[in-house]
C-alpha cells in the first residue's frame, strides 16, 4: 500500500520539526456553507483537519463541541451534508488529509459499506468512531483499509500495556491518544510533562506509528506539548464559533486566528 496522505503529512512536519497540527470542527456549524468556509480557511494552518458528524447524544464530548453539533443539527444538517462538506473541501484542497469522527451507531443505521463507500468517493482520508472500541472494531477497521481509509484507533492512560501493544500493531497509519479521563475541552487536568511521560511510553512501543495527542488542548498548553507526533484542537475552536456568533463577528476570520496562533506556537 502506498503511503497515505496521513502518513505523508507526519513525514513533512517531521522534517520540519514540528508536530503536526489536527483541528475539530462540527460539520454544518453553525450552517453548511461556513461550516465550509472555516474549513478551507483554517486549513492553510491545519495540517490536517478533523469533521465531526453532529451527533445528538455524544458520549465524549465536552460543552463546547455539544454546542456545536445542536447548533448544526438544529440547521437541518444530516449525514450526506457532511460527506458533501467533506468532497467539496477536497475539491479544493487535495492534498488536504480529512478525517471524519462520528459515533457507531450512526453508522450502523446508515449501513456500514454503504458509509465505507460513500467514505470513498468523498476522498475521505480517515476515520474516528469513538464509541468502536478494540478489538470489536477489527472486521470494521479491515474494511475501512481495504477501500484504502485509515481506521484511527483510540488509546487512553487507563488502556493496559497488553492492549496498548495489540492495538498499536494492530493499527493503521495514525493513533489518537486522549491525554485525560474527562470529556473534551475539559481544563488540563494532568501537567503536560505527565502527558508527555505517558506519551513516549506509548510511541515506544513502536515508534514506526504516528500518535497524536487530544483533549484540552489550548493556546496555553500547545506548547509544552510540542515533542508529540501531532496535536488535536477541537473545543477551544468550536468555542470560538459560538463566541463570534453571539457577537455577531465574522466567525471565519475568527477561527482562522486562533488556528493561525496555535501553528505559531509549535512552529
């Protein structure tokens, strides 16, 4: 298999030095065509961008992001319009990795090689299903390699040394590590340095495999997390949503700011 667009960006921002910069945003927030607009917008800064599906009960999610997706359920936004959001952004931006997040459920009802399919044309780079835990997400996760999409599997600090090794070799191009016990957004309740600590134990374990960090991830505390394979920023973004929205300010340009910041910070 030739290397993905996902593998290709970590070996960039490896040669510049850096960690790559993942961003989250609520597809349809706070309508489909911004939703759109910021996505293309912060992606001159993003190195890779994450869409979420908005989900009415999401079990990980923190405030901020909740606000984004009734936000964007409340706009009529269904699952379609996110793939549509999703190749249009590609249309543009191709060389752009795109990584969808959802819940299973979701997909379940939708018909999971219909969504794999349809995950395809829409030159989907990858794909978070939070609640599809290891190992029951192996014949998925196989699916999803063959149509040539990354499965990104989850590991938090609580999954044991075992697991962690089963998944890690298990896994496709990228690993997401949840830094914390608590929903997202939630204030960085473990010191960077501890982060850090469990981090490389996990990349130790194969240090072939590209890991990023999520989970309370803001402009104070991107910076001390700079020796990671990649950073993920979600809710600090979809807060500024809502804030230039109850402001009535340009929400785009807004965005665009703060992602522009955080790249500065780990440059």
């Amino acid at each position: 298999m030739s290397s993905s667009l996902i593998d290709q960006t970590f070996k960039n921002t490896r040669k510049e030095n850096r960690p790559a910069l993942l961003t989250y945003t609520v597809a349809g927030d706070n309508n489909k065509k911004k939703s759109l607009e910021i996505l293309k917008s912060i992606s001159k800064y993003a190195d890779i961008c994450e869409l979420g599906f908005p989900h009415n009960t999401p079990i990980a999610d923190g405030g901020q992001i909740q606000t984004s997706a009734y936000r964007a359920i409340k706009n009529g936004v269904k699952i379609n319009d996110v793939f549509s959001i999703a190749s249009q952004f590609k249309k543009s931006k191709k060389n752009k990795p795109i990584i969808l997040m959802g819940y299973y459920n979701m997909i379940y009802q939708y018909n999971e090689n219909k969504f794999i399919e349809k995950c395809k044309k829409s030159k989907i780079d990858g794909l978070i299903v939070v609640d599809l835990p290891y190992p029951e997400n192996k014949p998925f996760a196989l699916k999803c390699k063959k149509k040539g999409i990354n499965f990104v599997q989850l590991v938090s600090p609580t999954t044991s040394k075992e697991r962690l090794k089963q998944i890690i070799k298990d896994s496709h191009d990228m690993v997401y590590y949840i830094s914390m016990l608590s929903t997202t957004g939630g204030k960085l309740k473990v010191a960077p340095k501890k982060i850090l600590e469990r981090y490389n134990k996990i990349k130790s374990l194969n240090k072939n495999k590209n890991i990023v960090i999520g989970f309370g991830i803001t402009e104070k505390t991107i910076k001390s997390l700079k020796k990671a394979d990649g950073l993920v920023v979600g809710s600090a973004i979809c807060k500024e949503i809502t804030n230039s929205i109850n402001k009535r300010q340009n929400a785009v340009t807004n965005v665009t700011n703060i992602v522009r910041k955080l790249r500065n910070k780990i440059t």
